[in-house]
C-alpha cells in the first residue's frame, strides 16, 4: 500500500504502508491502493492461496512478505542475470523508461545503453515517432476533493496539443496479445480527471495503457475511449466508497 501527503503536489511516504500509519500522519490513500481493495473472487480464495502455498513450500527461508512479492512472479533480470520478481523487474523497467524520456525532455539525447533497454527501447521509440510530446515523467498528482493521489509515468502533449496519459504496464504477453484490466482503466480515468481540475481543463485528457511484453519488448497499446472512460470513472469510486466504509479505518473520514 502507498500513502501520500495531502495536497496538490502530493509526496510519496515511503515509511506509511499501513491504513494505520496513515491515520496518524494524515496522510491519504494512492490510487492504486484504493484500487487494491477490488473484490476478486478467484484470486483471492483459490489462486493467491494455492500460489503462497507452493511457495512456502518452494522457499522455506522467505517471510509472508517475500512470498507475496513473488506470487506474481519472477523474471530474468537483464542487468544482474539474476532472477528477480515480476515487480521489481516492473519498477527497474520503469526507472529505465523514465530515464530515457527525461534525458529527451532534457535535452533530446539519449542516456548510455543500459540492459533494461531490451524492455524499453520500442515503446520510447513509438512515444517519439508518434508525435506525443513528453511533459512530465513520473508526476505526482492530488485532489483535495477526493482524498487521494497518484503518480502518472507519463504526462504528455498529443498532436492536438492537448494533454494525455501514459501508463507503462511490463506483463508476459501470449499469442502477440497485450493485456488490459479494468484496475487499469480505473487507475488512469480518475488521474484525468485529477489532472483536468488541477490545470483547469475543459476537457478530460485521453488516456493510454501501454502493455509492454517484457520477454520481447513489444508494445501493444491501448487507448480507452471517452465511453471507458467514464466506466473507468465509475469503478474507482465505487473502490473509493468501498475503501472508505471498511472497518479497517475506524473512521470513514479521517
């Protein structure tokens, strides 16, 4: 779980990783942490159970915490040869693709070769040829009015001139097919429309899913039309209503 300051320029608070925590430092809620409470029957009564359980019995030495990261999970890392979990092999990719699009911000040029490059060469280079204009990388975006707030991994300009959403997903793609959830609609939707109060929009930025398969580095991209959008909108707040009634908080506004 992720927490937040509350405010519009939002900071991450890396030690608050509980509702708990949280309460005491007033602190709000990430997107992706509200999101996280979505109900999924079959993950969590049959699939994470049965996954944790040959786990255990896999990796005797690892806590619960360690088993939980590589339920989802373990990929090559390109860089170290090691094996490393589909999340922190997802977080080094993300660093990767940061990098190479601030040092286009920056100045145009390209940081030294690096090996997560595999991951991320085609997709910075669809960003590029595409003609979306890179704004910011890693943005951090709150709203007061709903409690919450999130990082994007790409602000963009699109040939309109208008502004965009790129979120970067690094999954296991079969059959040359990306994959696409309704936690990633949701995600992107409401951080639009955080972004479209924040700069006094009168639209709501299109938003993009960018599935990068991390065995190849194939892009498959997904724009979420205006319709999903607001489909996007509905499922975050009813997480929200969700988030903020469970007993877990004690307290549904604090």
């Amino acid at each position: 779980m992720h927490y937040y300051t509350k405010g519009l320029d939002p900071v991450l608070l890396k030690d608050i990783t509980t509702p708990a925590k949280a309460h005491k430092a007033d602190a709000v809620p990430s997107v992706t942490t509200i999101l996280s409470w979505m109900p999924n029957d079959y993950l969590d009564n049959n699939w994470k159970p049965k996954m944790i359980a040959e786990l255990a019995r896999k990796y005797k030495e690892l806590d619960i915490d360690k088993l939980k990261e590589l339920m989802w999970g373990i990929k090559l890392c390109p860089k170290s040869g090691m094996m490393v979990s589909s999340a922190t092999f997802g977080t080094r990719a993300h660093a990767r693709m940061e990098q190479l699009v601030d040092g286009y911000i920056d100045d145009g040029m390209l940081p030294m070769n690096d090996p997560y490059d595999v991951a991320c060469e085609k997709t910075f280079e669809y960003i590029i040829n595409e003609l979306f204009t890179p704004a910011h990388t890693e943005l951090p975006i709150g709203s007061v009015r709903l409690k919450t707030a999130g990082t994007i991994d790409l602000l963009a300009l699109d040939r309109n001139e208008n502004y965009c959403l790129i979120d970067y997903k690094f999954r296991e793609c079969k059959d040359n097919e990306g994959k696409f959830y309704d936690k990633d609609l949701a995600q992107l939707a409401i951080e639009a429309c955080m972004v479209a109060e924040l700069y006094v929009l009168d639209y709501i930025p299109d938003i993009y899913t960018f599935c990068i398969d991390t065995l190849t580095g194939t892009l498959h991209v997904k724009k979420w039309s205006d319709k999903m959008k607001t489909k996007g909108e509905k499922i975050f707040m009813a997480e929200y209503d969700r988030y903020w009634s469970s007993p877990l908080l004690g307290n549904k506004n604090y």
